[in-house]
C-alpha cells in the first residue's frame, strides 16, 4: 500500500535546492556510474602517460596547503588528483597492476608526473611530506612500470634531481684530474 504512493524527492537523496545552498553548502549526491566511469578514465589515462606516479596519504591538511602545494607540483609539471581508493584501485586492476598489493588507507591522492626527471613526483611529495609532518606520508606508487610499496618509494624520493646527478658525476670525472694538476703544479713550484 504504501508503495503505491509517490515519493518525495527528500526521500530519494535529493535535497531541495535553498537546503543544499543555505543549510549544507557541502551536500552532493553520491556519484553516478558515469562520473564514476570518467574519474577511473582520467587515473588510468594520467598513470599509463606518467613517467611516475605516488600514491599519498594525507589527513588534515588544510585548504591553503593543499593549494600552495598544487600551485608547487603544476610549476614542476606534476598533476595532483584526489579520488576514492575503490576508483584508484579500479584504475589500477585495468591497467594490469595487482590493486591488492598496495595499501591505501585514509585519504588518498595521486601525484603524477608526466615529463623531466622521473623522481621529481616523488621527491616533490617527500618534500612536502617534510613539511606537513604526519598529515601527508606516501604510501606507494608505480616507477618503471612496477607497482611499488611505500619503503621503495621514499627511497626514490631521496633520490637528488637529474642536474644534481649531472653535476656530481663530472665532479667525480674531473677529480682526478684536478688532482693530477695540482701535484703537476707543486712538482713544477720545487723545480
């Protein structure tokens, strides 16, 4: 009997629109399969084009960090995207990866990085991480093709940037020969 009535659009989920803008300025709907479905595209499409990808925790970091830090990470050619783990993992499982053999738990963010050096999402997210003690921390990611857990993936974070990389290595080449000139130098100053 009561089935046979019509419901009301409250009782479906919908709040009316002055509740919503007055009273609940962060009331949405749940999402639908569509949007859902675009989400999962966009993960799958920024991880397979991405030369790494971080997943991170993060917990009570507030709006003008989370924006600092965004306006940091697109300076360096780094995209940053919230979304709910099941579509993470989603993304995942049709990209061919194990889902199941990272952990996400708490809030999870993707940071993406899609050309330069490929340590620079890492890196960038361990800095921050730095920064926001306890309130962002990775938790794993995909480098070189391979889903990797959270241990590996700082470690990659502390890897310096490519320049410093360049920079070192000729300073190691050039050693020896600056070594060499400087005992061609004294030999020459005792004659």
């Amino acid at each position: 009997m009561a089935s046979d009535l019509p419901r009301s659009n409250l009782s479906r989920g919908n709040a009316p629109p002055w509740l919503e803008i007055q009273f609940f300025p962060f009331f949405h709907m749940a999402k639908t399969k569509e949007q859902k479905q675009e989400i999962i595209t966009k993960l799958e499409g920024a991880m397979k084009d991405a030369t790494s990808t971080v997943f991170v925790h993060f917990n009570k970091v507030t709006v003008a960090e989370e924006s600092a830090m965004r306006r940091d990470l697109r300076s360096e050619g780094v995209g940053y995207t919230v979304a709910k783990k099941t579509l993470i993992r989603r993304a995942l499982n049709s990209l061919g990866f194990n889902a199941d053999e990272t952990v996400l738990d708490g809030e999870i963010a993707v940071a993406y990085g899609k050309s330069g050096d490929i340590t620079t999402p890492a890196r960038l997210m361990h800095d921050f991480g730095k920064k926001l003690t306890d309130r962002l921390t990775i938790v794993g990611g995909i480098f070189e093709g391979k889903l990797v857990g959270a241990q590996e993936m700082r470690e990659i974070a502390t890897i310096p940037p490519m320049q410093t990389l360049r920079a070192m290595f000729a300073q190691v080449i050039n050693s020896p020969r600056q070594r060499f000139a400087v005992v061609l130098s004294k030999v020459a100053e005792t004659k």
